[in-house]
C-alpha cells in the first residue's frame, strides 16, 4: 500500500487516473454504486475498468486471474475489441490454442478491419502447424495494413 498524505492507494481495480500503474485510488463509495443517479451505468466504462485490471494481472503473469478480468469486460460490453486481444494473448500464453483461436475470430467478427486480428490468427494457426490457414490470414493482415496506409496517404 502506498500512502500520500490522507490518500491511500492500493493495487487492485484500476482507477481512471493510477489505472496504468494498478493502483486504485481513494474510494468515493457514493460514485462507485451502479444505481447512483450521479454517474449513470457505463458499459464501456466498466468493459475498461474489468481490462485494466486484466492488465495488471497479465502483467504479474497471473493469467488465469487475467483472463477472468477480460471475460468480465466482454461482459459489460461484448464489442470490446481490445480485451479480446489481450484474452487471446493470455490464452496462447497458457497454451490453450483453441480458445484463443476463437477469441480471435470473434475479433474479426466484430471488426473484420482489425490487422492485429488477423494478425494474430495467422501466429496461432501457424503454432498449430495449420500452414495454409496461417498463410491466408497472414495475407488478409497484409492487404488490410496496405489499405490503412493508403487511407493515410
């Protein structure tokens, strides 16, 4: 626990301005309930909250906890791309190919532009040794990057 003056703070959710260093500020219980007529229920909020903290355990190699945090996010809001990414990234870490192949088709599912997406199949089939597979995603990142640039320019 870190103290500066009468202000605690302590790892654990994170909160919109320590978030990035996992920790948590001081606590407002009043602003923190769901039914405040103060601060209205926020999916996408609670979806970065759920991710943030999934970062954190992520970033402490503890995956599984990660991994709960991610499902919590997707379940705040399921279009979340970006704790998608990270769950298909603890998943590989954990060996579990075949779940995070599938995460990472819900990734080009709900964004068929998403290079990273892409990106990431073709890595996973390529660990499975499904070449064709890996070498068609690959290209479909490829063609997808060339766009982005062009849109750019």
């Amino acid at each position: 626990m870190i103290t500066t003056q009468d202000t605690k703070l302590q790892r654990g959710k994170a909160h919109p301005l320590f978030g990035y260093l996992g920790l948590r500020g001081p606590k407002f219980p009043m602003l923190e309930s769901n039914s405040s007529p103060l601060m209205p229920d926020n999916p996408r909020q609670k979806a970065e909250d759920h991710y943030y903290a999934a970062l954190d355990f992520f970033s402490e190699g503890q995956q599984e906890q990660a991994l709960e945090e991610y499902r919590r996010a997707m379940e705040a809001d399921p279009t979340f791309t970006e704790a998608l990414h990270g769950m298909a990234r603890a998943l590989q870490d954990l060996g579990r190919l075949d779940e995070a192949i599938e995460v990472s088709k819900r990734i080009t599912e709900i964004d068929p532009d998403d290079v990273l997406g892409h990106t990431s199949l073709s890595v996973l089939y390529q660990k499975k040794g499904m070449v064709p597979e890996a070498e068609a995603e690959a290209n479909k990142a490829r063609v997808l990057g060339w766009k982005q640039q062009l849109k750019k320019s």
